[in-house]
C-alpha cells in the first residue's frame, strides 16, 4: 500500500536530499514524487511504500516533521499504484 | 514550539572576517572549551582562535574531538563543539557524528571546507562534507556569505538543542572565513528558551486511570530521563507510585541504582529480576524510552500482556515499534508530575519484584584467585561514591560496568549505547572530566577498545587531565568471541588479540603513570591507588579470557529465554 506525503518547507541547500534521503533511511521505497518550488514554502510530494518491517506512516510523518525547515506534513493514503504500459 | 528571546551578539560595524565572526559566535553562545584538530581549510578559524576566550583541546585525531564533545555535552548539558579541517578531518569526525546522533547529544561540529570556487572540482582534501554527514545530523549548514555566519550558529546552537537533542554541522568554505565583511546591523542572536508544551489533559486522566487499575505495573525508562531534565519528576514518581522500574543503559542512574524497587538494566545483559517483571507486568510505564531491539528482545513477546502508556519527548517515537494505549508526548518532567501515581493494590507484586531481585542478585564469590572484573568495576564506583563518572568502550567490559556499577545520576554512566562505538571511552573521559574536573571520572576499556583511540594518551598528559583508566584485558575482543563462542560453535574467527602490547609500559610511554593487577589479592590495593593518583593514570588489569557476561538473552529471542552460566 502506498502513501502520498505533502511536505512543506523551508527552501534551503540540501533540503530535497534531506527529505528523500530520510524517507529511504527510515525503510521506504519512493514510488513518484513531485517538487513545486513557489514563493515562501516549497512543496515535496512523495508517494512512498514500505518496505518490510514494522514501519508505520505516522512514525515517518513524525520524523520528517522534526526536520528543520519543515512546516507541514499531510498525508494522502491507498494511492493507486500507477504501472508502466509495458 | 519554541519561545525565542532576540539578544544581541555586537553592534559593531567594522569590519570581521568570517573566522572571527565564527569566535564572536561560539563566545556569544558561552562556549568554554572545543575539541579539534587544525588543517588548511580550518586554519583562519584556528588563526583567529588565538585571539579569543575559547579553550581549545587538541586531540590527536578528529574523531576524539567529536567523542570528547559528546562526552561534555553529556555532562554539561549543553552543546559540544569541535572543529576539523576539509577531507579527512570532516570525515574522521564522522563515527563521533554519528555517534552523538543516535544518542540524541547536542553537539556543533564546525568544518572547514575548500573555497567555494573550488568546490565540486575535486580539489585537494575537497569532500562532500555536506552529504557524507546528512544522515547523521538533525541539520547542517553549508555557508555561503560570511555576513550569515551570526544567524547560522544561532540557529545551529538552538537547533542541537531543541526538541529531541542532536549533532549539528557547519561547512566553512576557505574563502567564506577569509572574507572581511561589514555587519552593519546588531547581529540578531537568539537564545533559545525552553520548549513549552501544553499538557493533554485527557492523555494524563487515562494515564491515571490505567495506573490505579494496573496490579503488576513497571516503570521502564531510558536516556530520554536525562535529556528532559526529568530525573526530579521521575524519582518523585517512583516514590509516590511505590512501581517497580527497571531502566534501558541509558537510562542507568536515572533513579539511584541502589534505591529499593529499582530492578536493574532490562533486555540482553538485563538483570533476571528487571526482565522477569517486564515478562509478567501488565502495565508498561515507558518513559523516555524507544523500545530498543537490545532492550526488549523479541519484540512481539515483550510484555506481551502489558498495555503501555509512553510517555516521550519526542513524538515520533510514540508508538515507532509498539502501539502505546496512552501516548504523552512532550515535556517528561511536566507529564510525570502531573501524573498523580496513585496505584491500585500492587503490594504483593512489590513484594515478588523484590524477592526476585534479592533471588537473584549478582553474586561476587567466583572461584579461583585472578581478578574479577565485575568485582573490581563494583568497588571502583562504591569507592569514589556519588562523584563518580564512568565512560566506558563497548564490549564485555561495558556491560559488566552497567551491572555492577552504581550511578547516582545520569551524567554518572557515558556510555555509546545506540552506536556502541568502540574507542568511545578515553576521549569521553577526557570530556568528562574537562566538564567536571571535581568528579572521579573513570575510563573502562577493553583491549579491543582502547587501541582505536590510544593515541588520547597523549591528549591526557598534554593537559594532565586527571583520568583513571581501567583497562580490562583479557587478550580477546571479549563479546565477539563470547558469540563465537555461544552462537558461533565456538569458531574462533579473529578475536584472539595474543599480541597486544604491554599496556602499562605503553602508558608509561605517554608519560603516564601506570600499573597491572593481576591477583584478586591485589584489587583493594589497586583501587585505591588508581583513585588516590593525582593525574592520569591506567590500572592495566589482566582478566581470565574466558569470561563471559551473564546473563544473556539470544539474539532474537524473548527476554525470558535468559542463558546463565
Ligand atoms: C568501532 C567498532 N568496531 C567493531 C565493533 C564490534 N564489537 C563490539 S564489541 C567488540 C569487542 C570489544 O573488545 P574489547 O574492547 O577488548 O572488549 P571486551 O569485549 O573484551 O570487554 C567488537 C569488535 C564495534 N562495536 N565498534
């Protein structure tokens, strides 16, 4: 089952690898995700799947909300996993 | 949630360079002391370093400077701070790095790096600082403009210490710390305050609720104690609540070891008693803790009939491993006074956790006449009393300290518990005991251990740091070869350390006082010896090569399935 996070951020060096870097630590697969640089915050979507393990979303929310510069984390769930056509 | 109170650095508007505003910074801040290790991308720093307030330890690798800091900002509370050059300082500061992360010490950790034009044209003792420290620092700062530099170590400083404390890092490009800049404003400082979190009032009514329901309650807490300053609330609680509580090696003198009810360290070299009570317990108090795989065994027959109240500064660790029925996140010391720790009718479960506890007690009467490391390590701590400070290396050693030592207080117990850093140990006593030059700090290392960071020795007498070593020897990489030995078929696979060197004479080269004590006879003696010592000294104590740790819990099984001797 795959997961949708929004995270809003603070746009600042590094800050993108910090967060796709921390979903991979903390054992998840990234499945997509979509980056909207605007005015003020920026905005990380990211579809992730868990690997094996006990690993809850909330626990991860929780720990990219500790990030600095993170704002917001909101969470979309059973997102339908989209196939290649070939 | 913090408050922040705006202060002010300077106003002054001449012109600095970014090195001395680096010094301004770490003045501002209180700094006392860095560990650190001079190199070309550091030097402007080190150049201007002369000139200021800040006392700088120079260790003989950088990866004492980050452990030296760890061990400081444990005892002190506040942020350690060390300072290595680009390349292979930067990454010989990695392991001490780490090391802090996964024990959530404040730390600033401050590198230099190569000058922004050269960066990313692999210039020499260029390194990507940056992204080799990202997964084990709460944040890092790559300066750009040295007119930043105020705002980024007030940030860093707040930062390492807010919330749930970590390792920070800033990377100084050359030409960012070589450049004179005109800070025309008052450089707006901010001093962090502390969090205040509100109390959820519903959490704490069913927390209650449970507790006075509950008929075999234990209190499990861990390192989490120490980091919120709650170790008045928690021993206030243990008091009025009268339950049983058993503590992670983190959280080892959190309560007094020796105060009736404690039970011990749970999990793989637990006490039978702490791990027994866990095993039957029906409420589980966890505070502070996180439900480490080496404190709980097996997780899914960890108190397997227990509902849990957790209760932790940090919210994502509520419920990462074990669902909580009652989640407290926030302010530890504030959530365990307001709990009222009224109980139910818990008598006779008190009366069982202490029979176990005395049924099982440590016994110290081992045959034969050579030293008994467990024995040595309890007369140590009782002899220097509530001043004492142990850090240990990691190995057989560490664990017979956690067992047999007593520790009035956190600070008492350094220990590298979520890394298990093996070198932890001597630059961690040099830390300790710059920190608090009043306390007995002791160093206990294994054979294994010490050699990583040997070199500190020098270190010692460079400042003549008063540190007694205690140097458990026993020619092998002891916990290796003890799994070798259980899980292993007794395959012996390189931990056979036959050439070792003469360690007391190795000291002595150093130009440190040093001694062996090889006769259980002898052990009164030695003892008072190492602690009577002035300056440095190192008790080189040779043990019998077969001694293992009791009791153990296999990897992967449940904390019931304890082996013996
Ligand atoms: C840097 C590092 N490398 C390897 C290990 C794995 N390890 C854990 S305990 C141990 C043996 C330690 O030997 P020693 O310091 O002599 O202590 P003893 O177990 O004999 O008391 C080893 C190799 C480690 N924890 N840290």
């Amino acid at each position: 089952m795959t997961t949708q996070i929004d995270v809003d951020f603070l746009p600042a060096e590094g800050a993108v690898v910090r967060l796709i870097g921390l979903v991979e630590r903390r054992g998840y697969e990234l499945d997509a995700m979509n980056y909207v640089p605007a005015p003020g915050t920026h905005r990380l979507s990211m579809v992730v799947r868990p690997r094996p393990g006990p690993r809850r979303i909330e626990t991860l929310k929780a720990q990219i909300a500790r990030l600095y510069g993170v704002t917001s984390v909101s969470e979309m769930s059973a997102v339908p996993r989209l196939e290649a056509a070939s | 949630m913090t408050a922040a109170s705006p202060a002010t650095l300077n106003s002054r508007t001449d012109a600095r360079s970014g090195a001395q505003l680096v010094i301004d910074a770490l003045e501002h801040e209180g700094v006392r002391r860095v560990f650190g290790y001079p190199g070309g991308a550091i030097m402007p720093v080190y150049d201007a370093l002369t000139a200021s307030s800040l006392k700088h330890i120079l260790v003989r690798h950088e990866q004492a400077a980050a452990l030296a800091a760890d061990a400081w900002a444990r005892v002190t509370g506040e942020p350690g701070v060390c300072l290595a050059t680009s390349g292979p300082g930067a990454t010989n500061l990695v392991t001490g790095l780490a090391n802090a992360f996964m024990d959530c010490v404040p730390m600033v950790a401050i590198t230099g790096q190569v000058a922004s034009p050269l960066m990313g044209t692999d210039a020499f003792q260029e390194i990507d600082t940056f992204g080799i420290t990202l997964p084990v620092v709460k944040h890092s700062w790559l300066v750009r403009d040295a007119a930043d530099i105020p705002d980024i170590f007030a940030e860093a400083f707040r930062f390492a210490r807010s919330g749930r404390p970590g390792p920070v890092l800033i990377d100084l490009p050359k030409d960012v710390t070589q450049a004179n800049v005109t800070v025309p404003r008052a450089l707006a400082c901010r001093t962090a305050a502390r969090a205040v979190f509100p109390l959820d009032a519903k959490a704490l009514a069913a927390a209650d609720r449970l507790i006075a329901s509950a008929r075999r309650p234990v209190l499990y807490f861990g390192g989490g104690i120490a980091l919120g300053q709650a170790e008045g609330a928690l021993r206030a609680f243990f008091q009025r609540s009268r339950i049983p509580a058993v503590a992670t090696l983190k959280g080892l003198g959190a309560l007094p070891t020796d105060w009736p009810g404690f039970l011990g360290m749970l999990g793989m070299h637990g006490t039978r008693a702490a791990n027994t009570a866990v095993n039957d317990c029906d409420l589980l108090i966890c505070v502070g803790a996180r439900f480490d795989d080496r404190a709980t065994g097996r997780l899914d027959s960890f108190a397997a009939n227990a509902r849990v109240i957790h209760i932790d500064g940090d919210a994502a660790e509520i419920s990462k491993l074990r669902k909580a029925d009652v989640a407290l996140a926030g302010d530890v010391s504030a959530i365990l006074s307001a709990l009222s720790g009224e109980t139910g009718e818990i008598e006779g479960w008190r009366r069982t956790c202490a029979e176990n506890a005395e049924r099982w007690a440590f016994r110290y009467d081992a045959p034969g006449s050579g030293v008994y490391a467990p024995a040595l390590l309890k007369q140590i701590s009782a002899a220097a009393g509530d001043s004492f400070i142990a850090t240990c290396d990691v190995g057989q050693h560490q664990m017979w300290v956690a067992q047999h030592c007593r520790f009035s207080r956190p600070q008492a117990h350094l220990t590298s518990a979520g890394l298990g850093t093996m070198g932890y140990g001597l630059p961690a006593g040099i830390g300790a005991a710059l920190a608090e030059p009043d306390a007995t700090v002791v160093t206990i290392s294994g054979d294994g251990s010490i050699m990583m960071n040997i070199q500190e020795l020098a270190t010692l007498r460079r400042y003549r740091i008063p540190l007694k070593i205690v140097l458990i020897d026993n020619a092998q990489l002891g916990m290796v070869r003890q799994w070798q030995e259980l899980f292993y078929e007794e395959n012996f696979s390189e931990v056979d350390l036959w050439d070792n060197p003469d360690f007391a004479e190795l000291a002595r080269a150093f130009g440190i006082e040093a001694f062996t004590l090889d006769r259980r006879a002898d052990v009164p003696g030695a003892v008072e010896r190492l602690l009577s010592t002035r300056g440095p000294v190192l008790c080189h104590v040779r043990i019998d090569p077969r001694e293992n740790v009791w009791p153990l819990v296999p990897p992967g099984k449940s904390n019931s399935d304890m082996m013996e001797a």
